[in-house]
C-alpha cells in the first residue's frame, strides 16, 4: 500500500493551512459568521472541487486518447448536504460541458461512465454518502457558459 501523509496546521480562530505530499499549501477556512475570517475555501468545498479535478482529469484524459479534439472543458457541481451533523452531502450533480466543433457525445458518455464507475476515487469515496448523478452538454465555444 502506497502510503499517504497530510500536515494541516492551525493559523487563526478557524483558519487552518495543509499540504500532502505534493508540498503544495492550501488555505482553509470557514464564513465570518461560523467564526472565521472567509479568508479560505472550506473543506466541504474543496471535496467538490476535488471530485472536479478527478473526473475532471479522468474524462480529458480518455477524451485525448480517443483523439477527440475539445477546445474547452468546464465541470459544474451542484450538491445539497444534510440538515443534520455531520452534515454530509446527500445528494451531488456533475455537468460536464465539453467544447469544441465535431465532438460526438457518444465519445463524451463512455469517457464520463469510465470515470464515475471505473477511475474517479473520489467519486467513488463521496458516493458512500451522496446520490450522484451527472449529465454532459456540448457547446461550440465554452465562452458561452461562462458568465
């Protein structure tokens, strides 16, 4: 088993700092009116992000090896969490919006169904909890769905 470790250090009221084996810092912390200073992405929210990144970088990956040439590609989460502690999630959506002229979705379905049952830990680390679901759009320019 290839072993794994985390530092995540306390900086202020409920402002904390990590970084993994990447070495790489993060900024967390939570609203002012939870106690904190806003001044970070919460860990609640960096779950969705991380989902994000790991289908994220599943869906291209097998997108370039089947030679489909996107211009864009942007990944929407919405999720809704419990009323109750611990407050998981409960429910989380993922569009995937691929941009590009000739894309054939097809392509696009078989590249988001090898992540979400096959690649995405992550995915598959949330869905212990959450109901997920995901749905794909193609656009010509991904300038079109950013606002």
């Amino acid at each position: 088993m290839a072993g794994k470790t985390a530092i995540v250090r306390h900086i202020s009221r409920m402002a904390f700092v990590g970084k993994s084996d990447s070495n790489h810092w993060v900024t967390m912390d939570v609203p002012e009116q939870s106690g904190g200073y806003g001044a970070g992405t919460s860990p609640m929210e960096l779950l969705l992000i991380a989902l994000g990144g790991c289908t994220g970088a599943d869906v291209a990956s097998i997108l370039r090896k089947k030679k489909v040439n996107f211009s864009g590609f942007e990944i929407h989460i919405t999720a809704e969490r419990a009323e109750d502690h611990p407050k998981v999630f409960n429910k989380i959506h993922v569009e995937y919006i691929v941009a590009g002229d000739s894309i054939d979705m097809p392509d696009v379905e078989r590249a988001i169904e090898l992540s979400v049952s096959k690649y995405c830990s992550v995915g598959a680390i949330l869905g212990k909890t959450a109901v997920m679901s995901h749905a794909a759009r193609i656009v010509r320019d991904i300038e079109d769905v950013r606002s």
